[in-house]
C-alpha cells in the first residue's frame, strides 16, 4: 500500500474503521491503489454518507418537525 493511501486512511476515522471491519479492501488497495475511490464510495454507501442519504434523514427530521407543530396546535 503506497504512503498516500495509508496517509489517506489514517486521516478519514471513518474509512480507517471502514477497512478494519472489511479487510478485504487490504488486498485490492496493496494491488492497486486507485482502488482507494471505490473503497470511499462503499463506505459511504454503508455508513449512509450519501447525498441522497443525508437529503433523506433532513427530510425526516423535518417531518417530524412538522408533525409535532401539528399535534401543538
């Protein structure tokens, strides 16, 4: 694994956890470093880091919001 993508990894907690519960991800990033984006992009998918997923969660909290000024009137 070149010194980048350690540095990378040990910089971002979430990827540094994302990699100690996958180790898979030791072999593919030891063979080919620009695995490194694909290795980001699946966490984000299962931590839920997405845009799409942070759009979702703002848009239940505001419908909880919504739905409690509803129940105070």
């Amino acid at each position: 694994m070149t010194l980048e993508v350690q540095f990378k990894i040990k910089n971002d907690p979430n990827l540094y956890h994302y990699l100690r519960d996958h180790s898979c991800w030791y072999k593919a990033l030891n063979r080919d470093p620009r695995a490194l984006k694909e290795m980001e992009w699946e966490m984000r998918k299962a931590y839920k880091l997405t845009t799409a997923d942070k759009i979702s969660h703002f848009k239940s909290s505001l419908d909880m919001v919504c739905t409690f000024m509803d129940v105070l009137k």
